[in-house]
C-alpha cells in the first residue's frame, strides 16, 4: 500500500461558512480520486515552530506550537 500526504488548508472569507472549507476539501478529493488515490482521512499535526533571532535582538521573535492539517490518501 502506498501513502500520499498533501496539506490542506481551506481559505473561507468572512461571509462563507463552514459550507465552503468543506467544498475545497471536497475538490482535493475528487481531484486525487481522478489519480487513482483513495482518501482515508484529514490529520492534524502539531508542531514547534522556532523563533528568529533578529539582529543584534532587534526583531527577535519567540518560537511557539502551531498546527497543519494533513488530507491523507491510500493506493493498492
């Protein structure tokens, strides 16, 4: 079996519900199924993301958590 994880991430403007992240998720799928991939599931992936230094500490920025989602497929 093989694995593809493409991220995934719905832009929904302020008027759009939850109606039009789930048709952007829809057309991912449909566009992959076309390829010949299964879709199994949307992760979600929590990471570290570290800060910058700035220059001399000017600009410095601290590193914090953060998270992507992931839409994984499945192919025989």
């Amino acid at each position: 079996m093989q694995y593809k994880v493409i991220p995934f991430v719905a832009t929904v403007q302020n008027s759009q519900g939850s109606e039009a992240a789930a048709s952007q998720l829809q057309i991912l799928i449909e566009q992959m199924s076309g390829k010949g991939w299964e879709y199994v599931r949307l992760e979600s992936i929590e990471t570290f993301v570290a800060g910058s230094n700035g220059c001399f500490g000017i600009g410095a920025s601290p590193g914090g958590m953060t998270s992507f989602s992931m839409a994984v497929f499945k192919q025989p």
